[in-house]
C-alpha cells in the first residue's frame, strides 16, 4: 500500500523594497553579534514581510550598495547603473536646482538640457531617447505633477505630510541623535546706520564683506557642532603667523564665499569619521539645496526634508540661526562701544569675526534649541499641544543687550531694525550653471583664490625678532591661550595682550642698531682666535 505524500509547499515570493534592506543592514551594523533569527523577527515585527535566512545573508553580502541607497527609492526591481552616470548625475543636479526656484519643466525641456550637459562632458554616440528619459525619471523618482490654483492650501498640506513622515522616521532614533545643519549668510563688517544728530548725516557705503556659516545642532541641545565657515581667502593677513583658524571652525575656501557640494561633502565624512569613533548612528536632517550632495557614509544618515517645507519644519529656521545672529551682532556692537571709549579703531577683521562667531553660538541657549525643535513638531513625541504653541521668537536678552550697548553710544534713541535684519536674505549658494555642474560631477576642486585682498595678504617677509624675543614668545602663547578660551576671557583681554605687543615692538625700535663696525671687530676676534689654534698645532693641515 503506497502513501500519498503532499510535496511542499512553494515559499511565496516576497518583494522587498531598498528601504528594507537598506533598514535590515543598519540594523546589523547597530548589533555586531545579532544572529539571522533575530533579523528576521525584526523585519517581520517592523515591516510585516517574512523572509528567510537565505535572503538575509544576500543583503548582507552587499550590505555597502543597500546602505548608500536614497531615502526617495522605494522601487522594488532591480537597480542597474545608467550607461551614462555622469550626465544623469549633472542633469539631476540641474533639474533640483531649477525646481528649488520654482521653475515649471516637462520632458522635452530635460531632454533638451541633458544634450547640453552631454556636449560639455563629451557624451558622444548616445540617444536621448525617450525611454532613456522614463528610465532617468524613474531612478530619481521624478513625476509630472498639477500645479494646484490654491497654492496655500497645499503648502500647508504638504507641511503637515512632512510632519507626519519625518516623526515615522524619527522614531528609530533617541534625540541626541537627531541632528539638523544650515546655512546662512553673514556680512560680519556691517554697521549701524542711525544715530542722533543736530543736522542730517551723510551716510557710508556699507561693508558688503561675507561669510557663510553653517551651524549643526541635535534636538536636546547639547551638542552643537564645531561651526563651519566659508571665505574668499585662505590666509588674511589677520591671522598672522600663529592664528589658526581650524580651531576655531571648519575653515574652508571658495572664491565667492559659497556653499559647494564638494565643501559639504568633506565636512559630511569628517561628521561621519567623528561618529564612527564615538560609536554612534545619527540622523542628519537637511533641506534640498543643490550643494548638499551626500556620500556614502556608515554612521550618519542624510534624510531631506521635503521641498518647500523647510521654512515651516526646519528647528534652524525656526529661530536658531536667528538666534546666534543676535549673539554676534551684541559683541559687534561691543566692539564699537570700546572702541568709542578707547578713540581708538580695532578693526573687524575676518580673525576676529571667527572668533565672535564661536562665542555667539556658543551663546545660544539650550532651551532656544529645545524650543524651536519643539515648534516644528516633527519630533515622535509631539503632541497636540505643540500644536498650538506660539511661534518661537529670538531670544529678547540678546536684543536688549544690543540696544543698551547702542544707547550709551549714540544716547536714548531706537537701533534701526535693518541692522540687525540686514543679512537674513543673503543666499548662500550660487545658481548653478553648465559649466559648475560639470565640475561637480566630474570632482573637480573649486577655483579657490590663492590671491589676497591688500588689507588682508598674508606677509611674505620674516618677522621682526627684537632682542626681547622671549617676552614677545610668551605674549603669542597668553594670546593664543586667550583665543581658545574666550568663554572665560572677552575680547578686551585680547586686545589689552596685542597692544602690549605692539609696544614691545615700539621699545626694540629704540634701541642701539648694530654698526658694521661691531661687525668688523667680531670678525678680527674670530681671526685671531683661528690664528693662534694654527700657532698651537691644534688644526690638521
């Protein structure tokens, strides 16, 4: 008698997206020593989809293509590397920066650019097809959407979806791990333009000079990131000798002062190297900006916020940066108050505005930070309370400071509001052209000036070194010491230790100058002392 066997059962097949395999590999990378079994009820408790152990060692195996996917692909087929990568990524980057400004597109004007950027980068025996296209739209994630009437009804349905999407990814990670940058403009040089007066005054062309400062910050507020700061220059001639601006910001040079993808992508590994030793997996929040162009990185994940919600759900945005303008702008005005009082210019170079710019941000209060994390709500504990919290405003200490420095300068009057609003507009990156896109994509290095400006070249000629060369060794180190240490000492000590300085150099130009006569008497007493070791025997022949 023969029995029947029922043959197994097919195990059904099971579509997982990037994501999940991209959320599988991290998994791991957080828990060295998890076994498979533990993957998979991780995966079916998170996602709902059941896999087997086979499958987990697949992704597993390519573990560094999984983790450097986009947050934006969720395609389930396979990803095949275009023909053309390089002309994909240059026509990417210029359709991200088109849309940033608002600019409608549709396929023949994307066809039409992509044979521009393919002349430039040389793209020879190529169709720009219209499968191609649909191919490029796919990998990106690109479709054609209906510009609604009601422009702000949908923003703020597009507000309340980002929400809602960042507090689901948010959810894997503890606050101190969530991490936001920005960028901003800052014309360090700029003064007040008001003051009282018998007659009317005539006015001054204002200081245009800029710097691009980009500030990171978790959502607890404690820590805040090393700023970094962007500069025409690479060595004013204020920084001397001795001054080092590495430690005081991530100093980086472009000739326009701008904000490149190639300037954040260094910052990004030097975030990451410094995660990866501390053990840590973060988070790092950031708007679309064309100069934002990530690499693949193991401890920091780089999600966008989405498109045109960045005024509404970025923490920076919401008062921060705000924040630390106030900060800086209270010992600019300082700075103007001492030198009224000591009729004496201290000008407002580039190493000093480095300097007010680590005091300023490390003025900015924890709680600001808490709080205009909090008004964004797009942390997994918001509540519906939040919801219905008053606006985050600048910090009013720090305004009345700068209005209390302006009175006892210039008496009981109002600073004008276009001081301290007057950089808050300031883009921070340059719309790109043809030619830039083909640099990014090609790696090349940004055309840096080597060149100074006259009132800030780097000396070329050797120090004067005076016979009291000790004491003024002392002084650069107490100056240095004082630089890095300004949460204790202020700028007034500074200076006090550069015009100490200064009149040291004013002594050793007093003193007896050497004669060519004093020279001439060492040599005679350096022939005789020769002559009379030749009478002795003591020199060979």
């Amino acid at each position: 008698m023969s029995v029947c066997s029922t043959p197994p059962r097919k195990r059904a097949r099971v579509e997982i997206t990037p994501q999940i395999k991209k959320e599988i590999c991290q998994f791991k990378q957080s828990k060295p020593n998890i076994t498979q079994n533990e993957i998979i009820t991780f995966v079916r408790e998170k996602f709902c989809v059941k896999i087997g152990r086979s499958t987990i060692s697949d992704i597993l195996k390519e573990s560094s293509k999984w983790i450097a996917v986009s947050s934006s692909d969720t395609s389930t087929s396979r990803s095949r590397k275009p023909h053309q990568e390089e002309l994909e990524n240059a026509l990417f980057l210029w359709f991200s920066d088109v849309r940033k400004r608002n600019i409608m597109l549709n396929d023949e004007l994307l066809k039409t650019q992509a044979k521009v950027l393919g002349d430039k980068l040389g793209v020879e025996d190529f169709s720009y097809s219209t499968g191609w296209l649909y191919r490029f739209k796919l990998r990106h994630g690109i479709k054609m959407h209906k510009v609604h009437g009601e422009s702000a009804s949908v923003s703020l349905e597009l507000v309340k979806e980002g929400r809602e999407s960042l507090q689901e990814v948010l959810l894997e990670y503890n606050p101190c791990d969530i991490f936001n940058c920005d960028e901003t403009g800052l014309l360090y040089k700029i003064e007040p333009n008001s003051t009282l007066s018998t007659v009317p005054v005539s006015g001054k062309k204002q200081a245009k000079d800029r710097l691009t400062v980009m500030l990171t910050c978790n959502a607890t507020g404690t820590e805040k990131l090393k700023p970094l700061v962007i500069h025409k220059y690479n060595t004013p001639r204020c920084f001397g000798r001795s001054f080092d601006p590495t430690s005081v910001c991530h100093w980086y040079v472009n000739k326009k002062a701008w904000m490149t993808s190639l300037i954040f992508k260094a910052w990004l590994l030097i975030l990451d190297r410094q995660m990866r030793l501390e053990r840590r997996h973060v988070i790092l929040l950031l708007d679309n900006a064309p100069s934002h162009a990530t690499v693949d990185t193991t401890n920091v994940k780089c999600h966008f916020l989405p498109p045109n919600t960045t005024v509404h759900i970025q923490p920076l945005d919401a008062g921060i940066i705000k924040n630390f303008k106030l900060y800086y702008k209270k010992q600019q005005m300082k700075l103007h108050l001492d030198n009224v009082e000591a009729e004496e210019i201290q000008p407002l170079d580039v190493k000093r505005a480095l300097l007010f710019i680590r005091a300023a941000w490390n003025e900015v209060k924890q709680d600001t930070i808490i709080n205009c994390w909090r008004h964004t709500r797009i942390l997994p504990d918001a509540t519906a309370t939040m919801a219905t919290a008053e606006p985050v405003i600048a910090d009013l200490e720090a305004i009345n400071a700068i209005n209390a420095t302006f009175n006892t300068m210039y008496g009981d009057t109002a600073l004008s509001e276009g001081f301290l609003t007057a950089d808050d507009d300031i883009p921070c990156e340059e719309e790109l052209t043809n030619d830039t896109i083909v640099d990014i994509v090609r790696g090349q290095p940004d055309d840096v000036n080597t060149d100074n400006t006259e009132d800030e070249a780097d000396d070329s000629e050797d120090p004067i070194i005076p016979p009291a060369a000790t004491i003024k060794a002392h002084l650069t180190q107490l100056a240095c010491f004082v630089e890095h240490h300004l949460d204790v000492f202020s700028i007034t000590d500074l200076d006090f230790i550069t015009k100490m300085q200064g009149t040291l150099r004013n002594v050793s130009k007093c003193e007896k100058q050497k004669t060519l006569k004093d020279y001439f008497k060492k040599m005679k007493q350096v022939v005789k002392t020769v002559a009379l070791a030749f009478t002795r025997g003591n020199v060979c022949r």
